[in-house]
C-alpha cells in the first residue's frame, strides 16, 4: 500500500512539473497572441497577457504592411517558396534516398560518406560561395537562389532519414517485382513511395517550416520588397533610427504562426510515425 502511495506521489510530482514546464514554454507565445490584441501603448505596461481592452487596429494596421507593398504580398511569396521547395525536397530527396538504399553503381559507399560529411559542414561556410555563383547566374532578388537547390537534394539531412526508413522495407518486394517485369523506376513509384508516406511527410513538414522560418537566406537574395517573405515583412516594423511599430507586428507574427500550427497539428499523426519508425529500423 505505501509503494502504490509512493508511485502515485511521483507520477503527481512528474505530471505537475510537465504541466510547468509546458506553461512556461507556451508562455511567449501566449503573450506573443495577447500583446497583439493590445494597443500600442500598453503592450509594455500592462502586467496580464489578455488585454483589458482588445483591439483588432494592430492587424488592420499590419495587414497594410509598409509603403505601398501590403502584407498580404509577403504571405504570398512564402507560401510560394515553401510549397516548391517543400515538394521538391520530398521528391528528390527520396529519388536520391532510393539510390543509396536499393541500387548498385559505382562508387556508393564514397558518395554517401561525402554526402554524411557535408552534414558537419556550416552552412556558413558555404555562403560566400554560393551568393557569388548565384550573383553570376543573375538570380540574385529572384526566388531561384531559395528554390533551385532543392531540386537537385542538397539536404543531406533528409536524404540520411529516407535511407535509414528505405532500408528497412523488405527487398523481398523489390525481387517479387522485379520478377513481374517491373522496372526500376516502377519499383519506386509503385512500392518505395507509398510506403514511405510517413518519412515523406516528415520531410515536407520540417522543409515547410524551415523555409517559412528562414530569415538569412532570404535577407542575403531578395533585395526588393514586392519579393519580401513573412519574416523579411516583420523586419520592417522594427524602425532602429525611429518609431519602432510594436503592435503591428506582434499582429502580423501572431498570424504567421497559424500555417505552422495547422500543418504541424493536421500532420501530427504522420510525422511521429515517421521520425519513430526512421528511428528503430536500419
């Protein structure tokens, strides 16, 4: 009797701390939504998160965005960036996973250990280099820069996690349809792909917002701000030599996290099953 107290006292213990713990990290973003709510000039003197009067100005306002360039524009161009990329990132990464996992040619092993070693390599390092090729190219303020390099599976990250999910699929398959006349290619897009629907997702889901979120390597190719994305859009409500717009861009943030919130919460399902399955099997 006293070891079941005892038991049930920890499990009570561990379940308070996760709840703190879990409000303390909703806490910035439960701020982040009541701050947006609240006019200008008590976002940082009111003490509560909700405020005492609402106001919907801080979108209106927002949803203007600056000059002659509304908000509306950079949503656009986001979800224009992450939905290509994040296909063509699932698509080629998964060609590119199938190769090292189920065929033959020359020089395999090699290439994947190269393709392993540019994971320990900073993106940093490759900046430079890349701004210059890509100025070259004229692509610079075009959204090439950002898109391109997605269809050619330069992340090598995903690649690695659709290998691992690849090889755990049996090769009896592949034989049986190899057996039945099926080629190569068959194979992939008839038994490789549907089964890697989970790792698949995973991948579309973090490229989605790890695009939507990426701030350097849109500030270093777009220049003009008819091409701007969400995070560019935000940057131009801080002001470091005047007025800096407060409201308008807690609102304008506020609403930039909802397409990560609905992909994320709608993919839950398929994104834990991928990333535990990609786990265990290898």
């Amino acid at each position: 009797m006293k070891r079941k107290r005892t038991g049930l006292v920890k499990r009570l213990l561990l379940n308070l701390f996760i709840i703190a713990l879990g409000v303390g990290m909703l806490y910035p973003i439960l701020w982040l939504i009541g701050a947006s709510f609240k006019p200008s000039n008590q976002i940082f003197t009111e003490v509560s998160i909700w405020p005492s009067n609402p106001t919907l100005d801080n979108f209106k306002e927002g949803w203007r965005g600056i000059g002659i360039v509304g908000f509306d524009t950079f949503f656009k161009n986001s979800f224009f960036i992450c939905i290509i990329s994040a296909f063509a990132n699932a698509i080629f990464c998964s060609l590119t996973a199938y190769a090292f996992a189920r065929l033959k040619f020359v020089g395999k092993n090699v290439w994947f250990a190269v393709m392993m070693i540019t994971l320990m390599l900073p993106s940093h390092v490759t900046t430079i280099p890349r701004y210059i090729m890509f100025r070259r190219m004229g692509w610079i303020n075009t959204f090439l820069p950002i898109i391109v390099p997605k269809f050619f599976a330069t992340d090598a990250f995903f690649i690695f996690l659709l290998v691992q999910f690849i090889r755990g699929l049996p090769r009896d398959m592949d034989e049986s349809a190899t057996i039945d006349g099926c080629s190569k290619a068959g194979i992939y897009t008839r038994i490789i792909m549907p089964l890697t629907v989970p790792a698949l997702i995973t991948t579309l889901l973090f490229t989605f917002l790890w695009t939507w979120d990426d701030f350097f390597n849109q500030l270093l190719y777009l220049t003009s701000p008819t091409k701007y994305t969400v995070p560019m859009g935000l940057r131009l409500f801080l002001d470091s030599s005047g007025m800096s717009m407060w409201g308008p861009m807690f609102a304008m943030s506020t609403l930039s996290l909802i397409p990560a919130f609905i992909l994320f919460f709608s993919l839950q399902k398929y994104f834990v099953r991928g990333i535990a399955t990609t786990g265990i099997k290898g």
